[in-house]
C-alpha cells in the first residue's frame, strides 16, 4: 500500500525541523595534538574520550603513564608533548562543569564532576581534621563502639554529594550547619577549601566503583591454619564429603586464596584456578517419580512450587506439571556448602582459607 502524499511530506518535515543533537567537540589545536591523537588513537580508546577531563601536570602525568602501562606506544619526547598539551588545554576544572565549552564525550552525564587529585590530597587533609571520626575513613560511615549520635552517614551514597558539583551543594548544606569535630562552624569551610573538600568526597565516589581500589582483592590469609584445620574436622563437618589427602589434596596449590575462599563458600563459583581453568561445578540431580510408579533421573532443569522438569543422560528432556501425586527429589552435591554459610563466622572462613592453603 502507498503512503499518501501529505503524509510523506509530513513526516519529511517533521524530520528536517527536529532538533540534531550538537556534535561532540573534539580537542583543541595546539602543539602536542598530534601526539595525543597518535598515541590514544592507537591504543584502547579515541582522544575524544578525554576531552572532558581536566588535571594539573602530576595528573596528567600520572594518567599518560597509566596508559603507557597498558599498552600504549609513546616515546618520551611524545609522553612530553602529551602531558604538556593536555595540562595546558585540559586543566582542573572548576565552578560549573564543563567551563571552557569542554563537553563530555561517552558515558556518564555530561557535567559530571572531575576530580583533581592534588586537590583531593588537600582535602583529605581537611576530612581528617573535621569529617573521619562520625563518616570513617572511606566516607561509609561508623557504627562500632561509637554512640547512635555521632554516627556519620554513608555520605558516599549521599545525595547531597553524589549531585555535588565542585562544592556547589556541599557548600549549601555545610551553610545550614552540620557539627565537625574541631567544633568550628561548618559554614567556615569555603572558597578553595570548600572545592578541595568536594574534591576528596567525589574521589571516595569513584573509589567505590567497580574499577576502584575498594573492588580489588584484599590479602584474605589472615586467618589461624591450625584453628581451620580443627574446624574442618569438627565443628564444620567437613570431612563428611572431604579429605585433606584425597579430593583435596594440593587444592593450596591448585587455586590461590581469593579463589580457595570463592570456591568453598560458593562452590558452583566456576573460573579459572592457578593451574588453568577450573573444572565446571557439579550439577543439581533431579529424581522424579509419577503417579503410575514411572521413574525419571536426570539433571535439574528448571524446580518451582508448580513445574519441574530435567534432562536425562541421554540428553532427552522431561518436564511435569506438580502434583501431590508427583514425587520430586532434589539432590544438590553443595547443600552441605550451602547450610554453613548460615553457621560460618568472618573468623572461621579466614580460618578455612588458612588451612586450606596449606594443603600443597
């Protein structure tokens, strides 16, 4: 069927008078430009990523180098001329974002708050002095041993700084008093003291995220070996399914201690060990039994209060629909895995951990 005449002519005209979204701006000429196309074109991502950022000269630095870790291919006359174009083109960023008409290119929102690293130093220094004893060190807040009303908020998760913008909404909150521990007048920090502060508070932001320090494994063998090995064969029952000179002989030096931790609190945890990759976890067993004494094995496919269904060895699927007539048996080889993590203490599991990586 053809489209009428007018309503092409309107949709035609529909499209040319709707607003274009405005091109993403790209960096400013200067010397050095080409050796920041050259080298970021070349490695994981476009310059254009970075025209939204803003650093001093350390921070500058200390990006460039990052990058040249990873991969990047750069001379020292070019990571000079790159450090040197970018600290001049691309400096901290103050007042509202986006100053200068430096757009942010990719995800994220577009005025989203840059963080000075220098500046966050200083503001460290000002969170120590007024902020750490009620809101911790992490900016998370504080509960132990310390009384209900001086427990700091999570300010990490705060509104008031999550949509801060270089102090803008810190500041207004810090007018209408808040208690610091020097027990001066929250209204005192401003100016420069005031962006350091918003500074330090967005740089525990960004920690927090999946690419930040607070993500990455911690050493987890603090625990006691001795006292996991008598867990092991007491209270924990685990030498029920387990021994320490059969199944899991040399498990220490199978998996290192973050994945031996992984693997027994969440044994269906499937990744790669030391030695290569990891065998997959063993499967949830089904047994079915229907109302004419029929028999069905095979693995769980899918187990709620109203289906049920499974595969056999032979790779034919079976599914019911759940009766009181129907016997449904569940056999999962983890249950036992399971049921600790219900009994387990913080103490026990760096216990276990220990223990097992002694087990070379």
């Amino acid at each position: 069927m053809r489209t009428p005449v007018f309503l092409v002519f309107t949709l035609t005209l529909a499209a040319q008078q709707r607003p274009s979204a405005p091109a993403p701006r790209g960096l400013p000429d200067g010397p050095g430009k080409d050796a920041v196309v050259r080298v970021c074109g070349s490695s994981c991502h476009g310059p254009q990523i970075i025209s939204g950022k803003g650093y001093t000269p350390q921070g500058w630095t200390a990006v460039t180098n990052a990058m040249i870790a990873r991969g990047a291919k750069a001379t020292p006359e070019e990571t000079n001329d790159i450090v040197e174009y970018l600290a001049k083109n691309l400096p901290p960023r103050s007042g509202t974002a986006g100053a200068g008409g430096v757009g942010f290119i990719g995800a994220g929102p577009d005025d989203a708050h840059v963080v000075d690293v220098e500046a966050a130093g200083r503001g460290k220094a000002i969170y120590a002095a007024e902020c750490v004893s009620c809101h911790g060190p992490k900016g998370r807040g504080v509960s132990d041993g310390v009384p209900p009303a001086q427990r700091g908020a999570d300010i990490v998760r705060s509104l008031v700084v999550l949509k801060d913008r270089y102090g803008a909404t810190i500041g207004d909150f810090m007018k209408r008093g808040h208690p610091m521990q020097s027990g001066k007048p929250s209204a005192s920090i401003v100016g420069s003291e005031l962006q350091d502060l918003s500074h330090f508070l967005h740089q525990k932001v960004t920690d927090t995220l999946r690419n930040g320090p607070y993500s990455q494994v911690i050493n987890v063998l603090t625990g006691d070996a001795k006292a996991g090995e008598a867990y092991f064969h007491g209270a924990g029952g685990c030498v029920k399914c387990h021994d320490a000179k059969g199944d899991l002989a040399g498990v220490g030096s199978k998996y290192d201690p973050p994945t031996l931790q992984q693997k027994f609190l969440f044994p269906r945890a499937f990744g790669r060990g030391v030695l290569g990759p990891v065998k997959p976890p063993k499967p949830v067993l089904l047994t079915v039994t229907t109302q004419d004494g029929k028999t069905f094995k095979g693995t769980l496919v899918h187990l709620d209060d109203f289906n049920a269904s499974l595969r056999d060895s032979s790779g034919e699927y079976y599914s019911w629909r759940r009766t009181p007539a129907l016997k449904v048996t569940k056999e999962d080889p983890y249950a036992g895995h399971n049921a600790l993590l219900d009994q387990y203490t913080d103490k026990n599991m760096h216990d276990i951990v220990a223990y097992l990586e002694k087990l070379k």
